[in-house]
C-alpha cells in the first residue's frame, strides 16, 4: 500500500511504515487529586522496536541512503543505550545492512539479547569511564566505524536527523493528537533530540495558528551535567547513576537548549517509584525514565501556571518496561540496590 493512500487503517507494507503514530493517553488515577488533572502521556512503546528512537532510526538511516554514505550491504556501527540500536536494528533488518553496536555495561541484559535477535552485533564496553577513554562505548563506536570497511557511523549526539526526525514526527503528531491546546511540554534529555525537535515543531506551528506555545520543560537524571550546563553554562562533574536513556556527561550538539524554558533533576528512586506506580495504577508498563517524566509532570499539575481549565500537560513516554523486568520491576533488585518498594505503597 501506499504511504498515504485511502486504504484501511493500520495497515502497512513493512515494519518501518509502522513507526510513529503513537496513542496520546490521559492519566486518570494518578491526576485524581491534583488540582490539574489534564496531564497526558504519548505513548513510545507502541513503536515496532518498543521506544521512541525507532524514529530516528529510520530518519538517519533515510539521511544517510540519500548522501550515499550507506549502501546495499553496508554496515551500520553505533554507541547506544539500546534504544537506538533496536531502531537501527529494525530499519537495518527490513533494508538488508548489518549492525554492530556498542553498549555500557551498566544497560539491562534484556536490552543486549534483544538487540542481538535482531540481528545486531554487540559489544559490551565499561560504564565508569570518562567519554575520551579508548575503552568507551562512544571510543570504541568510532574506532569500529573506522576500522570496518562500508561502515557509517550515525552518532545520534551530533546527528541532526535526530531532531529532525521529532519535527517531522512527534511534534506534529502531538500537535494535532491535542489541536494545539497543549500548554506544557515534559521530555526527558539524553541527546536531546526529541525536546529539541519536538519544541521546534509546537513553536513553528504554535506560530503559524497565532496560539501561544506550550512551555517546555526538560528531564534531566541526577547525575548528569545538563540542568547544570543550561542553568549556570558551566560543564559540572558527572556521577554513575542507574536510571537508563537519559542524563549525560557532555553536552550533545543534537540539544538546542534556547528552546527550553526550565529542566528537572530526578533521581533513581524517583523514577523506579514513578514507572511502577505509571505500571500498578494506571497500566502503563513503561521505563525508567518514563517514571522521571511522569512525576515531573505530575509536579507541574500542581504549580499555578498549571492552573485552570486551559491547563494541559503533555509527557512522553520513551519506551516499555520489559527491557527492566530483572532491575527495578523487581523487588529484590530493588532492596540489593537500597530501595524498599513497600515504602512506595
Ligand atoms: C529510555 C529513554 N528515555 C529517554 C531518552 C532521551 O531521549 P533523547 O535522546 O531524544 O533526548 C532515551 C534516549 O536514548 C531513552 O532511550
């Protein structure tokens, strides 16, 4: 069929057709006391690789065919904390190319087998280690893309098909999913691309309808160098954390902070408590990160500019739960790594 045509929905020819369009959900438990109860989720695991970077997958893989810089057969080589390589992995698996794709330790055991079904060839790289180090997952990425002949190197930080693909997708979806209506923004910031792409599109097309634009907010992880960096500009110290997708310790070329009005530090407790309470009460079985979004938009339904009938507060979702079902979906997890669930009750 097809893109376009008038046949019956939700029907495509390959897998990468199926990739966006993702149901925008409203929380109805969570919300029930908060004096704004217009808080919405756009749903990412929907996805055919399970989270939002399928779309960039396919938006640089589309850049890189027309420069000519992947060709039948190539090789694509990547750093990625998982997601990003699934979206590869599948564009990659419907057009023929290879993958091989390197990856923290620090990422769930369920993300590395996936990848690998999906035909990807991983190689496991240590977490603590400073970026520049020749042993990091971003070092040795290069050095494989170097070394392997036909190889591309996307690198979704500095690859701007990676906003793009959230100016062309996300943003215009969310903006026609709520008719422009919406007032706040919540994404968490990893690369950045989907704040940064996202912001641009409700801008432009706040712009174009004569509506004021939505206010958008950043989710950084406690841990990481960017709240610090958009704050004060100055490049902090970075610490190990274990909440996985977002947060970083350099500054992505891929993020345009001038279109964000504030960021929201969360920490790995906040987000495990916030993703099973998204699962238990609302069932949303969703990441990490995911639960940082939620209560930072769960907080803003409570602030005054949040207040009133107008109100709408959108968060995206970035991926699904199952990649975390041996971290902190499970209990004793969670107590070796010293946080009782109960006290989440
Ligand atoms: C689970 C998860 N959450 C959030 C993000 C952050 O998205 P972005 O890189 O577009 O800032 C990512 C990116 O890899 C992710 O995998």
């Amino acid at each position: 069929m097809d893109p376009g045509s008038s046949g019956p929905p939700n029907v495509y020819d390959d897998v990468v057709s199926a990739i966006g369009n993702t149901p925008l959900i409203r929380l109805n438990r969570l919300t029930a006391e908060l004096q704004t109860s217009s808080v919405w989720v756009k749903l990412e695991r929907c996805n055919p690789g399970g989270s939002i970077k399928d779309r960039i997958g396919l938006q640089m893989v589309l850049d890189a065919e027309a420069k000519g810089l992947l060709k039948p057969g190539g090789v694509i080589v990547e750093a990625t904390s998982g997601n990003t390589g699934i979206g590869l992995a599948i564009v990659a698996a419907q057009r023929g190319y290879r993958c091989i794709f390197t990856i923290p330790d620090k990422m769930s055991d369920e993300k590395i087998s996936l990848l690998r079904a999906i035909g990807a060839e991983v190689h496991v790289c240590p977490t603590a280690v400073e970026k520049e180090n020749p042993l990091s997952y971003y070092e040795v990425a290069a050095r494989l893309a170097r070394e392997i002949p036909g190889a591309w190197y996307p690198d979704q930080y500095s690859h701007q098909a990676n906003p793009l693909a959230h100016l062309l997708s996300t943003g215009p979806e969310i903006w026609e999913q709520t008719e422009g209506r919406l007032t706040h923004f919540v994404a968490t910031m990893g690369t950045g691309g989907t704040i940064t792409g996202t912001a641009r599109a409700l801008r432009n097309l706040a712009e174009s309808n004569s509506r004021n634009p939505p206010m958008i907010v950043g989710v950084d992880a406690v841990g990481s160098i960017l709240k610090q960096w958009f704050e004060e500009g100055t490049v902090g110290v970075a610490h190990t954390y274990q909440v996985e997708g977002f947060g970083e310790d350099f500054i992505p070329t891929t993020t345009d902070f001038s279109l964000i009005d504030e960021i929201h530090q969360v920490d790995d407790g906040t987000c495990f408590r916030w993703a099973r309470a998204l699962a238990k009460r609302e069932g949303m079985f969703c990441g990490g990160s995911c639960g940082g979004a939620i209560k930072v938009a769960l907080d803003i339904a409570e602030r005054s500019d949040a207040a009133g009938e107008a109100a709408m507060i959108v968060a995206i979702l970035p991926d699904a739960g199952n990649p975390y079902l041996s971290k902190f979906y499970d209990d004793e997890w969670l107590l070796e790594n010293g946080w009782d669930p109960k006290d989440w009750e």
